[in-house]
C-alpha cells in the first residue's frame, strides 16, 4: 500500500513539473510576443523622431492652401511665416504668398492656417487636417 502512496505520489509530481514548464513557457511566448509588437512600429519610423518641424509644416500648408488663393503662380514667403502650436500636434501658420491675377497685376494674399497633424509621414498632405483657414 506505501508504495501506491509512493507511485501516486511520483505521477503527481511529473504533472505538476510539466505544468510548471507549460506555463514558464507561455510566459516566454507572450514576452517575446510582447517585445515584437512593441518594437514593431520603431522600425518603420527610425527617421521619424516626433512631431514634425515647423518648416515640414509650413510645406504642406503650403500645399493645402494653394488651391484657395485667388490667382495663379503663388510664390510663397519661406523666410517670413510665423510659427505657433496649440497643442501637441495643433499648428497654427500665418504668413503671405504674392500671387499673379487674371489681369497679370501681382497682389499679396495673407492667410492664416490651423493644420493638426495625425501621424505618419510628416510630408504628406493625407496625415494632416485642415482645422481652420483665414484668407486676408
């Protein structure tokens, strides 16, 4: 009879050491598991270093207010735009283009725009929202 006890005993211990060793080897999958979807979006982004500058704002609201000015051939102040944020990924731009008119008079629009950036590319004009838009 002591040696069933014995027996039973030994089969007890081999199913709670195989069950220890499923689970310490669940725990490692879903670490590894872990660690890849975390470091999974680094490597798609390794230029990426935040928010975008205020230049690669300035050019894509620069693209996004192109078709709304009145006239044709807008030449863009690089140098002379002013730069603000109201959040984290809110931008506000003011500045002027000199755009040529029907009649071939040149004239001086300014505008203030307020662009919210989504993610992604920070160059391309799908990762933006246009918030608000003043021409002057």
């Amino acid at each position: 009879m002591s040696n069933d006890y014995h027996q039973l005993k030994k089969d007890k211990g081999k199913t709670a050491r195989l069950g220890v060793w499923v689970i310490l080897i669940l725990i490692i999958l879903f670490g590894l598991i872990l660690i890849r979807f975390a470091t999974s979006g680094s490597n798609s982004k390794s230029n990426n270093t935040g928010l975008p500058s205020k230049q690669a704002a300035y050019e894509v609201a620069k693209g996004i207010i192109k078709p709304s000015l009145k006239g044709s051939d807008a030449k863009f102040s690089d140098d002379g735009f002013e730069f603000g944020k109201r959040s984290d990924s809110v931008y506000v731009i003011r500045s002027y283009a000199d755009v040529t008119n029907a009649d071939g008079s040149q004239s001086r629009q300014y505008f203030k725009i307020r662009i919210k950036y989504n993610g992604g590319l920070a160059t391309k004009a799908n990762n933006w929202e246009l918030q608000g838009l003043n021409l002057e």
